[in-house]
C-alpha cells in the first residue's frame, strides 16, 4: 500500500499476528477471546482509516501528527493484553527456569541479595528513580525530538514502536514474573520447593520509605501484566532512547546513557528482573535497534520511489 509506512506495516502486522494466534490457540485460557479479537480488527480498520484519511489530506499537520504518534496510544493496551495471553501455550510461568540459571551463574540470586546487602534508603531511591525515569526517556526523548523535527520524531516513534512489538510478542510465549513471584501467590502456580528461598524475603523498611519506590509500587498494582519479564523491556526501550539521544540529541548523549546504566542495575537492585532478564534486553536492543532504523529507511526509500 503506497500510504503505509514501516511503522503501519509493523503495526497492523501485529495486531493481525495477535489475532490470528488468539483464534488459534485461545483454548479455555482467554476466556472473552471473541472480543479481543473483534478488538484487534476495529483497530485495524481505524488505523487504516486514519492512513488513507491523511494520504488525502497530506497538509493537514494535526492529522499528520496523530497519523505519525498513535503507536505510542497503543502502548498500554497492548502490554496489558499480553498478560490475558500468556497461559495460551504455557501453564504457569517459566521463572524456575530463569531462577536457576541465575544460580548457575552467579551461586546466588542477585535479584534477592543486592538489596539485602545495600539495604540503604539513598542507594535505594537513587535507583528506584533510575527506574522511574524509563518513563521520561521515552517521553521526554520523544518530545524533544518532536519540537526539534518531525521527521526525526517519527524516526524515532517508528523505531522504539518496533521494539515494543517485539517484545511484546515474547512475553506471549514466554511468560516470565520476574524475582517479584518470591513476594506474592500467583493463582494455581507455586514456585517448586527446590527455588523457593529458605529465608522468605522482605523490602527492607528503609527500601520501603522512600518516595521513588511508593511511586514505582503503585504504578505495578495499576499497570503491571503479570509474565512479562523477559527479555526486559525496560533495558531494551532505554537503550533505544539512547541511541537516538546520540543519534539526534548529543548534548544529553553521555547523561542519558549513565542513567539508562543505572536503570539497567536498579532492574535487578529493585527486584523487578533477574540478571538474564537484563542481558536480554540489552541483546534485543543490540538486534532490533539497528534492525529497526534499517527497515524504517528501506520503506522510507520505497515509499519515495513509488511517488516518484
């Protein structure tokens, strides 16, 4: 389709990917699977709706705008989707696998043992920010790059959109808690007896009262899905701002990459991944981030030759 762009292509694509694998395997596990998959073909048709509306109106710069930024309005449904999809192929979650692999390689579980031996409210709170500030890289890094030039915005939604979608995909089939299945009961799963720790663990009460984590602990009761931990979206989204940070914004290019190094540690520090978690998503950033710029400028190229 001449209108389509490779943000388009990869958003439709997932969606109707999504779909065809909910009528595929839904079986007792997505209880309402007909409305979800009603829902990924309205979204289809309303998405193509606004491609062809701005292909006939290509002057109008608020449709422009919105035609270039509705990935990021889908963002949210999308993560929280994959939480109602993840017991398709698996039942329960793989984290035994990972808690492991974790002990095999370190002799011990960082995720647990990093805060009960730092258990200090500064430390704490420096990462617990560093966490948080997942949520202004992608925002203010958009923003920026949206007053600078709109081209370069939506390089940059395209790009950091594709991740999203890739990752998204693997917490589907790979439903992993993260270290947070030590502190809570999941329904109709245990962890073996063998990975439990002997000593149930607790956030020590100076972890506890530091703003950055009350902020971080209500943004997981209200946005979390539950199996989406590996690879780390965190790590993989971060990295990919700060490429374009150096890419587009070199005056902040060395700042961002020491907060997005400290985000990467307060992911285990702060018991949301375990170490291999992390090493993924910084492996999926190392693929999908120039895979991404790749594909956005190949369509780029093709969309130009086909008005030419």
């Amino acid at each position: 389709m001449k209108s389509y762009t490779f943000i388009d292509y990869a958003t439709q694509g997932y969606m109707a990917l999504v779909g065809v694998v909910i009528l595929a395997l839904h079986g007792t596990a997505v209880p309402h699977w007909q409305w979800l998959v009603g829902l990924h073909a309205v979204c289809m048709g309303l998405v193509h709706l606004l491609i062809q509306i701005c292909a006939a109106r290509p002057t109008n710069r608020v449709l422009a705008f919105l035609r270039h930024f509705y990935p990021i309005l889908l963002y949210t449904g999308f993560y929280r989707e994959t939480g109602s999809l993840n017991q398709m192929l698996v039942t329960g979650y793989l984290d035994p696998v990972f808690i492991r692999l974790d002990q095999r390689i370190f002799g011990f579980q960082p995720s647990l043992s990093w805060m009960e031996t730092l258990p200090y409210l500064p430390l704490s709170e420096v990462l617990y920010a560093s966490y948080f500030s997942y949520y202004l890289m992608i925002f203010g890094v958009g923003l920026a790059l949206f007053l600078r030039s709109r081209e370069q915005f939506f390089h940059y939604v395209s790009v950091v959109s594709f991740v999203f979608y890739v990752c998204y995909l693997i917490y589907i089939f790979l439903p992993v808690m993260g270290p947070r299945i030590f502190f809570r009961e999941i329904t109709d799963y245990r962890l073996p007896a063998e990975v439990q720790p002997q000593v149930p663990p607790t956030f020590p009460e100076a972890v506890r009262a530091g703003p950055f984590y009350q902020i971080m602990a209500f943004i997981y009761r209200t946005f979390e899905a539950p199996g989406a931990a590996f690879p780390s979206s965190h790590v993989a989204v971060a990295l990919c701002t700060v490429g374009f940070s150096f890419l587009y914004l070199r005056r902040i290019r060395y700042l961002h990459l020491v907060v997005a190094v400290l985000l990467c540690l307060a992911t285990v520090y702060c018991r949301y991944h375990y170490v291999v978690d992390v090493i993924a998503g910084v492996v999926t950033a190392a693929v999908l981030v120039p895979l991404g710029h790749w594909l956005y400028f190949r369509f780029q190229r093709t969309g130009d030759s086909a008005k030419a």
